[in-house]
C-alpha cells in the first residue's frame, strides 16, 4: 500500500530529511518564532509525520458510503453518497508535516492534491514530495495525484487568477494574509483554515485553580498554534477577582508573557495597558496574552462573538447551565466546558490526521479530517420512470 511504503521511506529519509531541514533553519530570518517552530523538522516532527500516516492508514475508506436511502412511491430507490471533491489545493506556509498530513489524507479520500509550500521549507517539501512520488511508483500508481507547485508569489497569483487545470476546492492554512491573497484571486471555492484569537472566559461560579491550570496550558505549551489562547475575560462577580486577576498576571509575567491589561497587580509588577480595540481582534501567536473583566457571562458572549476568529472557545464554571448556555450561543468551530483550547486538533478529537482546522461554516467546519474531506452524489436507480 502507498501510505505503508510512504511511513517506511520516511524513516529511510529520516536523517536526510532532518539535514536538508537544518539548512533552511539556519537560512530563516525575521525573528518569527511560531513560523520558526512550524518550520523546523526533528525527529519527534518526523516521528509525528509516521503516526499521521499510520492513523491514516488505520482508517476506513470515506468513499461511497451511503449518507441517506429513500424509496419513492413509484418504485426508485434513492441514495446519497460519500464522494471525492476532485482535484484539492492546498496553500500553506512553513510546515513541511502538511505536505505529509494533507497528501496522505487527500489520496486515501479520492482526491488529487496541489500542494503549494511556502519558500522558506521548500527543500523539505520537495524532499518530502520526492518520497510519495516514490511510493506510488512502487504500486504503478500514477505521480500526478500528489503534485507540488513549485511556484513563487506572482506564480501562485497567476495560476490563481487562470489555473491551468480544474481544481475543484482551495484550502489555505496560515495567516490573515495569505487566507485573504487565496480569496482574492482563487477560481473556485475556497476553505478557510482561520486565524485562532481564541478567548476564555472565567465564571463567577469556576473553580479558580482550574481556571489557572486550563489557561497556563493553553497559553504556554504551543505559542504557535492556531489553538493556543490569546485572551482571558474574568467575571467581576466572582469571589476576590482582584486578588485572584493580580496572582494570575503575576504568575504569567514571572513566565515571560506579555501580558495585557488595565487591572493592577498587588505587587507592583504592572501588565501593559491597553485601550485600542483592535488588539482584541489579534491573534497573537507568541507569549503574549490579554486580561480583562466582564460584567456577565452575556457579556462575555458579546464580547467574543464580535472579537473571535471563530476556532475555539472555552468557559470554566461548575455551573452546568451556564456551561450549556454558553456552548450554545458561542459562535465558534469548537466550543470547550473546563477544557483547554490546545484540544482543537484531528488527532485530539479522534479524526487521526488533519488537513487544517476551517473556521467556516460551509461545509465542514472544526478539523478536517480524511471523513471530512469529501462530498457527497446522489443515487437514483428505476426501471423507465417518468415524473408526470
């Protein structure tokens, strides 16, 4: 099989892979960690490449399965089914995992995948692509089903605005910017894989050591993931707030983040103010975090579905009607009771692999896994039915 061939020429490459890799590390300048982070291939990211492929490989074919089955009145039997988008493309910076993840998942579901890098992991990626070119060449399957577009800026625009070949659906995973260059000029429907900005929000009723442990976890242990937490709103009626807002901006600038806030701390280490609205729109992608109140869990509603990237959202409260409530009306791909955001993941939530994480609403939204990276056809069959 084409992915068990795959996960065995990983591991042959390994090495190779880890070098090649080094080099455009050593090349990478700016100062972007998260893109740094994302950039770099170890062997636990070419360990974590194997296992996507396994899971892959471990799951049932999504192809025509039959979603729906009606049996009309005159005698047609109608069903629906699981079916290929066609050709997919995908347009993502720095990670050189998606050239495994989104390939793996694109071939097993039926589908042609594009896959366009960034410039700054391009030797990985074409090592990577050489690789799947070879394992499908061992099953005499043709190299064209996974083809990397090994184009610049203005080429990518241009195959854009006039590609040479159907595609049938665009996926970009990365930033504000390229999310919108996709938009701009693709073709055909585009699924976004948005920016994270995910928010918090701390009951009056939540236990508050839970609420500490759940937000250090989904601040600190990934800054560069979409799913990392970016702001923090904190009920005003819950017991001692100030005492317990000024230990937590505390205990965060004591761990380098940047913490923003207009709420003093007791112990004269002051977060930095701020009052241009704009930063609630930000995703921050670095240890960085912002602090506020709010008067209500309404209030709190308010505040995220006008300022959220639609990914994730999380409330800590023992109150499970406020729980429900809140889950309810959030406006976001995956919404969390006393959870950290870092769950919002394919492999987290039992998809195996994932091709991105959409924050649209059509037609998936969360991660897409190999089970959501289909369409769907319809099924009639009969004997010379006519419809009167």
């Amino acid at each position: 099989m084409v992915l068990r061939s795959m996960i065995g020429l990983i591991e042959e490459q390994r090495s190779a892979l880890k070098s090649c890799n080094q080099g455009e590390l050593e090349a990478f300048a700016g100062g972007d960690q998260p893109m740094y982070d994302r950039l770099k291939v170890n062997d636990a990211k070419v360990d974590e490449m194997k296992k996507s492929l396994e899971d892959v490989l471990s799951k049932d074919d999504p192809i025509a399965k039959t979603l729906f089955t009606f049996h009309h009145p005159n005698g047609m039997r109608v069903e629906n089914k699981t079916a290929a988008f066609g050709t997919i493309m995908i347009i993502y910076e720095s990670r050189p995992d998606v050239t495994i993840e989104a390939a793996a998942i694109a071939f097993k579901s039926g589908n042609r995948i594009l896959l366009k890098g960034g410039k700054e992991s391009r030797q990985s990626n074409l090592m990577l692509v050489d690789c799947w070119h070879k394992a499908l060449q061992e099953h005499k399957i043709p190299v064209e089903w996974i083809h990397y577009l090994d184009y610049d800026r203005t080429q990518t625009q241009d195959f854009l605005k006039a590609p040479t070949e159907r595609i049938d659906l665009i996926v970009p995973r990365g930033g504000d910017g390229l999310i919108k260059f996709v938009k701009q000029h693709a073709q055909c429907p585009v699924l976004v894989s948005g920016r994270g900005n995910n928010f918090l929000y701390v009951h009056q009723s939540a236990d508050w050591d839970k609420a500490v442990s759940i937000i250090r976890n989904a601040k600190l242990t990934k800054i560069s993931a979409c799913n990392a937490l970016d702001k923090v709103l904190i009920d005003k009626q819950m017991p001692n707030a100030k005492e317990k807002i000024s230990a937590l901006i505390t205990s965060l600038l004591k761990d380098d983040v940047s913490v923003l806030s207009n709420m003093k701390t007791d112990n004269g280490q002051q977060p930095e103010a701020w009052s241009d609205d704009q930063v609630m729109y930000e995703e921050f992608l670095d240890y960085k975090i912002l602090i506020d109140t709010t008067s209500d869990i309404q209030s709190a509603i308010l505040t995220i579905n006008q300022y959220s990237g639609g990914h994730s959202s999380t409330i800590v409260t023992e109150n499970q009607a406020s729980a429900d409530l809140f889950m309810s009306e959030i406006d976001a791909a995956a919404v969390y009771h006393n959870v950290s955001t870092r769950f919002t993941d394919g492999g987290q939530m039992g998809l195996g692999a994932e091709l991105a994480i959409s924050t649209d609403k059509l037609h998936h939204r969360g991660p897409l896994g190999l089970e959501q990276l289909v369409t769907n056809k319809w099924y009639v069959y009969g004997d010379g039915q006519i419809r009167e």
